[in-house]
C-alpha cells in the first residue's frame, strides 16, 4: 500500500533537488500528463524558494 508510495515520493523529492524539468518527471515516473508535476511540486519549489529567500535576507541584515 504505502510503503510504494513513500518510495516513489522520495525518488520524486530527489528528482526535484537536481532541478530536474517537469518533463523529466513525467518521463521517468509514467505520468500521463504534466499536471501531476505542476500541480504537486509547485508548492515543493515555493517552500525551497521561500527558505532560500529568509537565508539572503538575514545575510543581508547581517543576522547569520
């Protein structure tokens, strides 16, 4: 049930670490479509970009 699930996720999440193109994903993961790559990993880059954002900025006020 799960357990595939967990480890497709996984190949998935590191798939998008390498910035690897929604295209890609689709090939390697058998999606009909693009959908599945915008729609779910959108939020996934927003995060990355958002935590990559409040590490510039505290640099940039000095913070860190």
């Amino acid at each position: 049930g799960r357990a595939f699930y967990g480890t497709r996720r996984g190949l998935t999440d590191a798939f998008a670490d390498l910035d690897a193109s929604t295209d890609v994903l689709q090939q390697a993961f058998g999606w009909a479509d693009r959908r599945m790559a915008d729609t779910v990993y959108r939020d996934r880059d927003r995060l990355k970009a958002r935590g990559e954002s409040a590490t510039i900025r505290a640099l940039v006020r000095g913070e860190k």
